[in-house]
C-alpha cells in the first residue's frame, strides 16, 4: 500500500480533491483531501467507488482496427500511429480538412487530451467541434455573451437567497462543497432556498419555496417571478442605472406579464410565486444556477434569459453572495466562435455545433458533408439524442477513429480506436475552474504507471503530429536548448521562435509538449502545454494572479507543476466583476430583442407537446446517487437502483396499471424500451423520469454480457431542440407507458 496520493475525483465537474492509497494497481482507500482550495476535504459518495473506473473490465489495452468482416484486430502503436495520420491527410487532400469534424475532447475530469487535440486538427485544416456542451450549455452560454459576454456562477457559500432552477445540487453537485452548503442554507433562519423542479427532489426537500413548475412550463414561472420584481418595485434602481444598459425595453414587457394567468400556467400557487420573487426582491444576496431542467426543456434559451433577471434586476452582482463573472484558465467556449453548420445551417455557439445535428451533417449528399471524425473522451453514441440516427451516420463516415479507455458504444463503430491510460494513470487536470472570488487549479500527477498498451492523451496527439511531419525539427533545437536553460530563457526563445514562424503558433501544445515537456519532472511532460495558459492567465488577469501570490506567469506555472492539491491561481475583489464585463462600457446589456419577441410571445396559449398517442412527459436522464454519465460502465460500481428505475406517480401507476417493482413498456417517437417501475411521491401526475448513464453494455469476467437499465437516447429525437441553440430536450420527452406484456422469450 502506497502513502496517501492526492488527486482528483473525476465523476463531476467538481473534481473534488482526494487522497487515495494504491496497492496492487487498485485505488484500495480513498478519502476526501483537505488541503485541497475549493474542496476541502469534501466528497460526496460517488468518489469512494472510483476503483471501479480504473479496474474496468472494459478496459482496451491496444490499439484496435476493424477488420472487413466488422470484428476488432489489435494493431501495434506506430501502424495505428501512421494509418490513421495518413487516413485523415488523405480526407483533407481529397475533401479538404474542413470535412473533419471533432467531437469531445474532454470529459468531467480530463481536458487535457483536448487540450492538445488543436495541433493535429489545426495542421490539417479541420476546425469544426462539437461536445457535450453542445448539448446543455449553448443556450446559456448565447444568452451570456449578449449580456456580458462572460460565464457566470453564484457565490452560494454565502448567497442569502440561493435560487435553484431545473438544477438538483444535492445529487449532482456542480459548485464546491455543494451537500454541506445546501445544509448550512436549510439549517439558517435567515437564508433561504428557492427550488423550481416539477419533482419533489432531495433539493427542493431543503427548499424554502418549491415552485414545482409543470414540466416544460418554466418560461411562465420566471417570467412572471421577474415580472414581479418589476411591478412590485423590487428592483435595484441605482445599480441599474448605473451598470445596466437596455432596461426600459425590458420592463416595458415585464409589465405587462400577467402574474396570476402565468402562476396558473405553469401550475404554480399565485402566492407561492410572489413569496418567492420578494424574498429575492428584498434580500441582501441572491445566487441562482440554472441546469438541465431547463437547459434540456422547452423555451431553454428563453428561460436563461429570464432568470438572470432574477439577479440582474435586483443588483446582486459584484457583491458578497450574489452571481459573478470569474477568470478561467482556459474558455470552455472559443470566444467569438459563432456561425453555422455546413449542411444544415445550424447555429454554432462558443465554436460547437449542436450535438443534435452531427447526424444530418454527416447522412447526406451534400458536398459538404463531414466525412470523418475523432471521438476523443466521449461516447456520442449513447449520450447524444436518437443513439440509432448517431450510429448510421457513424456508420457511413469514411474513418472514424475513437480514443477513449473503454471499447465503448461509439468505439465499436470506429475503424481505430486508441487506447487512452487513465486519469489515475497521467498527468491531468481540467477547466472547470469556475469560481469567484477564489479560483482554483489542480494539476493532478499520475498515481499509476500507464497501463501496458495505453497511452496518455498528450503523447497520442505528439505522434500523431509527428506522422504528418508538418513541424521542422531543427526549428525545435534552439526551444530545447532553452528548456534546459530555465524558465526565462524558455519565455524569450519562445517569443523570438513564434515571431519568426508564425506557423509554430498553429501547432503551439504540440510545440511545448516536444520541447519543454522533457524538462518537466517525470510524469508531468503532458503539462507543458499549461505553460502557455499559465502565461495568459497571468497577462488576462494580472492583479488578481498577483494577489493569488504568484508574480508572473512562470511562477504560475511552476506553483501549479508543484502543489499536488491544486493551487488558487486568482483572487478576485467583488468590484473585479465589472471588468470582467467584456462590453466595452463594462456594463450588462440586458436588452436582446430576439428574447422580448419570445416573452411576449408567451401570451400565446402554450403548445402542447404531449399528444393523446403520447400523453407522458419523460424526463430522460436524471442525476441519481448512483450515475457518473457514461464514465463507469462496470454496474457493479452502484450500491442501489442497480436497473436505473423509472420513476412515476402513485395516480399514473393506478391509471396505467403499473406496479411497484414491475415492469413498465415505454414507448416515444424514437423508439421504445423496458425498465423497472418505481413508484414515487416525489413525481407530478403526467411525469415521469429515468436516469442517465445507464443501459451501457458490460461484459464480466466470466463472460456473461448485460446492459442494466435504459439507455436514454435510445428514446429521444434529435428534431426535438431549442431555436437558438439547437439543444435537445432531453427533460420532456412525449412517451406513452403500459405495463409490460411477458415477451415471448419468456413463454
Ligand atoms: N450523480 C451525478 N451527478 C452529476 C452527473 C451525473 O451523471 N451523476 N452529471 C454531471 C453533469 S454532466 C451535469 S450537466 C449536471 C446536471 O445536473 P442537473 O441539471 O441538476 O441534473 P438532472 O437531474 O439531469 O436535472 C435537474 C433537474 O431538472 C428537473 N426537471 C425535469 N424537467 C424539468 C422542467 O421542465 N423544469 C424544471 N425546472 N426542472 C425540470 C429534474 O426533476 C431534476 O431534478 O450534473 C453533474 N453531476
Ligand atoms: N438523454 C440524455 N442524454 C444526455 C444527458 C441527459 O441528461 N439525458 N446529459 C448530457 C450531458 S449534460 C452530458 S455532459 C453528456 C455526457 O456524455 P459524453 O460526452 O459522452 O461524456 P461522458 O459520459 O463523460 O463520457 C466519457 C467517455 O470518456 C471515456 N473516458 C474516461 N476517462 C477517459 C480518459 O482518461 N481518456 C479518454 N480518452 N476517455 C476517457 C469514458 O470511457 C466514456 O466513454 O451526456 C449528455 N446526454
Ligand atoms: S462526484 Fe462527488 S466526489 Fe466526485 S467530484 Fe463530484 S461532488 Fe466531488
Ligand atoms: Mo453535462
């Protein structure tokens, strides 16, 4: 058994710091780490069972190449290397490298594959992405950039009034510590939680105010939550004035949102509704997340414009447990990125084109098609809507190749798959570095030796670089020469090297991973591409890098290569917000004329989704004690809902004639499935819900394969997605539920 060895837990974003003791290539003990800056010290249960990722049965251990009659050959690393390198330049002289498309790069713990994924993409001309972003986050993320042109998070630690909409924390986490702050709120008279979920969830149990919002009917509830604040005078009239551009057009619409027709509409108590929006109106903080309940709904662009009038309106911005905008170590979002897809004509958002449409711009014969892709660190195949559409256009690409650990769903339809060592097994980190005023980076070391066969992400993408010979080696000398030097030396040969070929700027991870990553300590050469963001970061945001103790932008990057629990690499002062404001006159500009039309088309009669032929809202894909995305596929791993149950009401079960621990047929536009009934207070008549992350298929040790519970996206459309954004709706799937007749296998 080795010492305790801090790194990270890898199943959320939050990338908790933790310890962990190894024996015999196990992660035998596991606790939460203190000495880690956002975490410190917490877990929540999910991290204890993180052997189960790196023990995985389904793990590859060579590179695979599919054979003509479709099974799997093992081929060795420099002909996977050189086949595929010579695949993807044959597609770009043929179609051009635009016609490679990229999806991933990245999961809850590991950005640095994509990191360095741009060297290769770059050199042949590809520049098209996607990734799961694409499918939660570009409505918000549209919204943000129209207001501020920045991502914001709230300072729930110490929000007086903490505002959780379509966003169940107490399962699925996101922000620092999130199960002992959500006590700290419940357990203060003088804070309160406002929680608007249709379901009864653990969240809303802790809630001050549960608006339990009819699915899909969210855009009422906060319209009119924000109409209140208006017709009430509840706002904050000099901080608008003072920092906000475009209010009279907004209010001149909140005004006339009639309150009480839009309580009833979204099926929420008039007073309810109007309790909540004072207690925000009048509180001294307010913080607010919103999540896949909206951002996966009906009107999810709209919605997240509404409820930043929540914060907006009332002032809590720049202040002591209000929302902020914060530093980053490196965009999630390509500044800038905006355009359209080439077959479809979809909106591309932060540079990522809406998962949704992958399928249509690939099944097609228009010229401009994508004919090839890399899937790196994601399984598009399963978690992106109607799995079988995303499985025919795979199907028809001229090469795919996929790097993940696992011989995933998406994996057995690639003509390579590359075999990724673990995030235990490499040097990582990720850039989910979100918060404010601290924000924290953590450079996580290897605990392991890669396994035999694999290879970390930064060393694949180095080689595949390399086969397209597109770097002159001798303009690497003089970089190496000065690695060895030192830092200083590094800096100023880099700068002289990047202005004589501004080509090497194309190639720029790769170039830091070839010269100063064999200078780093031994294990961490996958970190030199971080000395550039290091650089940014400290030119971004001088002060508050300064103020974090770091002096420059190489003291950064060696405190990072150093501390083993991460580092705080900003400290911000509450008026920091209003620079971040990336408009000119750092002002919110709350006006977007696109979202006034949507709200005052809300005093249309909403459209019915459902149908007599589907008549059940299906939320497909909740967050539960015992789901990680498709990060874990060994099911052992889940201590309970081993079947990913569906969950329905106690009216619906009597009205279907299901029961409690039997089976249920659903049935939706896409396709239909069978899965365990749960019978469940916390659901509304009419709704009903199953997990995500389930029905991946796992082979065990003697052999026996199973899929445990439903894959979700084998019940979703792709067509089902929002006008801005393209993003699905995941929550509010049209299903019809029957019990399920004894199949015939079981005569
Ligand atoms: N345990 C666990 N935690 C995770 C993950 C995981 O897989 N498992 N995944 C991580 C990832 S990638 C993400 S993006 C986050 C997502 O985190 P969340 O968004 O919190 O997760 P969900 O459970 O998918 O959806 C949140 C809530 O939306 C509600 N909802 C459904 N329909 C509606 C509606 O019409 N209106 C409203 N207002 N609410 C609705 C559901 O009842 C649910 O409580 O979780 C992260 N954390
Ligand atoms: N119906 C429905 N669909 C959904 C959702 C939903 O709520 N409902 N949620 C959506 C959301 S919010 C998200 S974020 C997506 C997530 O879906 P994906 O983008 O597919 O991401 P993950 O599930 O995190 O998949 C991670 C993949 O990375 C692999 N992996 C793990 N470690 C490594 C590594 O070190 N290197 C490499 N190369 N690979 C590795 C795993 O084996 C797995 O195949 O799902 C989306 N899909
Ligand atoms: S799954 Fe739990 S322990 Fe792991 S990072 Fe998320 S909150 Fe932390
Ligand atoms: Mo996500």
């Amino acid at each position: 058994m080795t010492d305790w060895q801090p790194t990270a837990c890898i199943l959320c974003e939050c990338n908790c710091g933790i310890v962990v003791q190894v024996a015999d290539r196990t992660l035998a003990r596991i606790r939460g780490d203190k000495d880690h800056p956002a975490s410190q010290g917490y877990t929540c249960n999910k991290a204890l069972r993180l052997d189960h990722y790196q023990n995985n049965r389904s793990r590859l251990t060579s590179p695979m190449r599919r054979t003509p009659d479709g099974t799997y050959e093992e081929v060795d690393w420099d002909t996977a290397i050189s086949e595929i390198a010579a695949g993807f330049q044959a597609v770009a002289d043929t179609h051009g490298g635009d016609k490679i498309l990229y999806y991933g790069g990245g999961g809850q713990g590991n950005h640095l594959g994509g990191a360095y994924s741009g060297a290769f993409l770059k050199a042949l001309g590809s520049h098209h992405r996607s990734n799961a972003l694409a499918q939660e986050k570009t409505g918000e993320h549209w919204v943000d950039a129209h207001l501020y042109g920045n991502h914001t998070r709230g300072e729930f630690e110490h929000a007086e009034v903490s505002v959780f909409i379509g966003k169940n924390p107490w399962m699925s986490q996101s922000f620092p510590r999130a199960r002992v702050v959500l006590h700290e709120i419940a357990n203060d008279p003088d804070r309160s939680m406002v929680v608007i979920d249709p379901v009864v969830t653990d969240t809303a149990k802790m809630a001050d105010f549960h608006l339990r919002v009819r699915p899909g009917a969210d855009a009422w509830c906060l319209a009119a939550l924000a109409a209140v604040l208006v017709q009430e005078e509840l706002c904050d009239e000099e901080f608008l004035a003072e920092h906000v551009t475009g209010v009279a057009a907004v209010r001149e619409v909140l005004d006339e949102v009639p309150v009480g027709e839009y309580a009833r509409r979204c099926g929420v108590e008039e007073d309810l509704l109007r309790a909540a929006a004072r207690r925000i109106g009048t509180a001294g903080s307010v913080a607010v997340f919103e999540d896949l309940g909206v951002q996966q709904s009906p009107n999810s662009t709209l919605c997240s414009y509404l409820n930043k009038m929540l914060w907006i309106l009332t002032g809590n911005f720049a202040k002591r447990g209000g929302q902020h905008l914060h530093s980053s170590f490196a965009p999630l979002f390509r500044p800038g990125g905006v355009g359209r897809t080439p077959v479809t004509g979809a909106p591309i958002i932060g540079g990522l084109m809406p998962s949704n449409v992958v399928p249509e711009e690939i099944l097609t014969d228009h010229p401009d098609r994508f004919r090839a892709m890399i899937v790196e660190s994601s399984n598009p195949a399963h978690s992106v809507a109607d799995s079988h559409a995303v499985s025919e256009a795979f199907t028809a690409l001229e090469l795919l190749v996929v790097i993940d650990v696992a011989m995933t769903e998406t994996a057995r339809l690639a003509h390579y798959v590359l075999p990724a060592a673990t995030q235990f097994e490499k040097v990582e980190a990720t850039f989910f570095n979100l918060e404010f005023p601290h924000n924290t980076f953590h450079l996580r070391h290897p605990l392991l030796e890669p396994l035999p066969g694999t290879l970390p992400e930064p060393e694949i993408w180095a080689r595949l670089v390399r086969a397209l010979e597109v770097v002159d080696e001798a303009e690497l000398v003089p970089l190496r020469d000065a690695a060895v030097r030192g830092r200083a030396d590094f800096t100023e040969a880099f700068l002289v090297a990047v202005g004589a070929n501004p080509g090497l700027g194309k190639v720029l991870p790769f170039v830091l991973y070839e010269t100063l990553g064999p200078t780093l300590p031994v294990g961490l050469s996958g970190a030199a591409a971080l000395w550039g963001l290091a650089q940014k970061a400290a030119m971004t945001y001088p002060e508050a890098v300064r103020r974090a103790g770091h002096a420059d932008g190489n003291a950064l990057f060696d405190a990072i290569l150093q501390s083993r629990s991460g580092v705080t690499f900003t400290v911000h002062e509450y008026g920091d917000d209003f620079a971040l404001i990336s408009h000119p006159d750092h002002k919110i500009a709350l006006e977007i004329p696109e979202m006034l039309a949507d709200m005052k088309g809300l005093a249309a009669p909403p459209r019915e989704l459902t149908s007599p032929e589907f008549p059940i809202v299906l939320s497909a894909g909740e967050r539960r004690a015992y789901t990680a995305n498709d990060i874990i596929r060994d099911p052992s791993w889940r201590k309970r809902d081993a079947d990913g149950a569906l969950r329905v009401s106690a009216q619906d079960a009597d009205a279907l004639g299901l029961t409690d621990g039997g089976r249920a047929r659903i049935t939706t536009a896409a396709g239909a499935a069978e899965a365990t009934v749960e019978i469940s207070e916390s659901m509304l008549p009419g709704h009903v819900s199953l997990p995500n992350g389930y029905g991946l298929d796992f082979v065990d040790g003697d052999g026996s394969g199973q899929v445990p519970g439903v894959a979700p996206n084998s019940l979703t459309s792709s067509g089902w997605r929002d006008a801005y954004a393209g993003t699905p709706w995941h929550k509010h799937v049209p299903a019809r539920i029957q019990p399920a007749v004894a199949s015939a296998a079981a005569d």
